[in-house]
C-alpha cells in the first residue's frame, strides 16, 4: 500500500511538472513568475508612469492569433482601461474603454490623464469572446 502512495504522489508530481512546464510556453519576454494567461511586459502592478505610455502584452499557455480565426489554443488581447475583465463566452465590447488587437498586435502606445488607473488584459478567441477571469490581468497605474 505504501509503494503504491509513493508511485501515485511521484506521478503526479512528474504530471504537474510537465504541465507547469507547458505553461511556461509564451511569446514575449516577461519578468514575472511562470503563471498561465496573458501579463503586462511593460508594466507592473502599482507603476507611477507618464502619458502617453507603451503597453506591451505577452501570454503563457496560449499563442497569439488574428481575430476571425477560431483555433485552439489561440486568441488575441483585448486592453480594457478602468474596467474589469469580461466573463466567460461574453464578447468583448468595442468601444473607447475596450481596445481591440484583433490583428495580433502585442504593444501599443495610450494616452491616460492623471490619476489612479487600471488596466485589464483579456484574452479572447477569435470571434472576440472572452475566455474569462483566468485569461484576464489587471493592473493598478498612477499617470503622473
């Protein structure tokens, strides 16, 4: 009964292991820890920045992908400004607080006034529907 525990528990390290590995596949560069979903490149948690700022976006355990396109493990980043993320399955709306990178653009440059902002990053498939909470980032600025 012991052998069998430790032959489950090792296995099951070895699982998590490999997965968490796979998870650590993204594209672009990030200084953060090895966590599943889209992050800020540019930007950390509590920067004070000036405008216009450059927002770089990258994702682990997905890949970017142009909008229109349905394809498994793909999608596109979506940069809401002083918003939420969007739940699961919901469209992302398209409007001033809701920018789109269907084309699959990784940076951009905004403009924000002074003051305390957020930044979420919702990642979404290719028909622009949110994969929720989990593929979402925010973040929390002050524009000098």
């Amino acid at each position: 009964m012991k052998k069998w525990f430790t032959l489950i528990a090792l296995s099951s390290a070895l699982l998590l292991s490999s997965m968490a590995h796979a998870a650590c596949k993204y594209e672009g560069a990030c200084s953060q820890s090895c966590t599943f979903g889209p992050h800020f490149i540019s930007l950390n948690d509590g920067d004070t920045v000036t405008s216009p700022l450059q927002v770089k976006m990258g994702i682990k355990g997905m890949k970017v992908h142009k909008a229109g396109d349905i394809i498994e493990g793909t999608g596109h980043h979506h940069l809401i400004i002083d918003g939420a993320y969007v739940p699961e399955n919901e469209v992302v709306a398209a409007d001033d607080q809701h920018i789109h990178f269907g084309k699959g653009q990784t940076e951009t440059t905004i403009k924000l006034k002074p003051g305390k902002h957020t930044l979420t990053l919702q990642f979404a498939d290719g028909h622009h529907q949110s994969y929720g909470k989990v593929m979402s980032r925010t973040i929390h600025i002050t524009v000098k």
